[in-house]
C-alpha cells in the first residue's frame, strides 16, 4: 500500500470518528484524542503523521539564521516533527497539542531533546504561555477546524506572539469563490487577514502547489506575520 493510499485510509478513519462523536453530542475536537489513542503508535493512522518536518516550514528556515536561543511555540505538535526541526535549527522550543496521547508519542520519539512537549487546549491556554514566543509557528491546525468555531483560534494563535515576535502559519489554500469542503477546510487570504485585527502586520505572502505521489496538486499558503502592539 502506497503512502497516499495510507492517508487516505487514515483519513476516512478520522472522518468517522468525527461523525460518531459529533452524532453523540462531543464537542468538535474531542475526537482528537481518540484517534492518538486508537492509532496506538502507527503513525500510518494519523492523516498528518507523515514523521517529516512540513516542506513549508524546511524551506522558510532555510532561508533565516539559525534561532540562537529564541523561544518558540509549534502549535498542534502532533508527532513532533515540526518541534524537532525548530529545535535542531536552534530554538528554544516548546510544542502543545490537544492531545495527551499526541503529547506522549511525541515526547518519546524524541526524548533526547530539549523541547518541552504540553498538553494545552487552544481554546483554554496556561496564562504562562500568553505573549511569550519571538516564533510562533502553526501549520494545518486551522484547517482542520470550521469556520464555525476557527474565528476564537485565530485570536488564540496571535496572543501566544511576544511583542515583535513572528506568527508563521501554513495551510492549504483555496481562491476567494470556493466553496471549501472539509475536513481540512482549506483557507482562503481573506480568512486569514482575521490576524491583522489582532495587532499583526503581514510581513510576506508565498503561494505554492504541493504535488502528492498521485499526483494531485493542492494549493498552499504561507504567511509570515509580526507583532507590532
């Protein structure tokens, strides 16, 4: 079985968990947990766990010096990819996600780092995590959630930015007139311009189009933003 053919297997999977906890009255995100849980170390089961920093996030790296000791926050960790290459690349690195299981697997495949793995609710953030991190960096967490409940996560992702602090997010993109179906729910500018009422200037815009093994073609965007009040 291809890679592709993994993912989407592990896609439906999700999909029914989510309708089954939706039918019993749960709240949207709960199936979350389930679905670490029941993935039980198979990273095949998670639609995300592709165990591989996010091209996105390597290349926009690639282009910056090394962090030099600046704290940084990855937002939904999941397997702990994305933490890891921040933190090879020189950040003081602390990564949340909703889920216990996520935070546990996470933390024992890289155990031999310095990232400090947390269980947090986006919607219910510590007080110690508000407005403490030069880099903020959230990829396919907002489009893994609907319009519905997506406006409280917006201003949730920028109050974790320190003043001057970077916000880098990283989603599927689709135009203004699409009508999105999700999940994930891709994301059009204008959703996004949501950061720019928060006391976040927009600092670079990239568009880009990543070609899965099957040769399906899907819209990206990546914006960089900074705090400026």
């Amino acid at each position: 079985m291809s890679k592709e053919q993994d993912r989407d297997r592990a896609r439906g999977n999700a999909d029914k968990l989510q309708a089954e906890n939706l039918a019993k009255g749960g709240e949207f995100t709960d199936w979350f947990e389930e679905l670490y849980a029941k993935a039980d170390g198979n990273a095949a089961m998670v639609p995300w766990g592709d165990q591989e920093p996010r091209p996105g996030l390597v290349e926009w790296i690639s282009k910056r010096p090394q962090g030099a000791g600046a704290k940084a926050l990855d937002v939904g960790c999941g397997l702990g990819d994305n933490a890891a290459f921040l933190d090879a690349n020189g950040y003081d690195v602390t990564a949340i996600d909703l889920s216990g299981s996520a935070i546990e697997w996470a933390a024992k495949r890289f155990a031999d780092s310095a990232i400090k793995f947390r269980q947090a609710d986006l919607f219910d953030l510590p007080d110690d995590l508000i407005g403490q991190f030069d880099l903020v960096h959230e990829t396919y967490t907002l489009q893994a959630l609907p319009d519905t409940i997506r406006p409280k996560l917006f201003k949730a992702i920028a109050d974790l930015v320190a003043p001057e602090g970077r916000l880098l997010v990283i989603t599927r993109s689709r135009e203004e007139n699409v009508v999105p179906d999700g999940p994930p729910w891709s994301l059009a500018k204008s959703e996004l311009d949501a950061f720019l009422a928060m006391g976040m200037s927009e600092i670079s815009v990239t568009r880009t189009v990543e070609v899965k093994s099957d040769g399906r073609e899907i819209p990206h965007l990546r914006i960089e933003y900074q705090k400026t009040c």
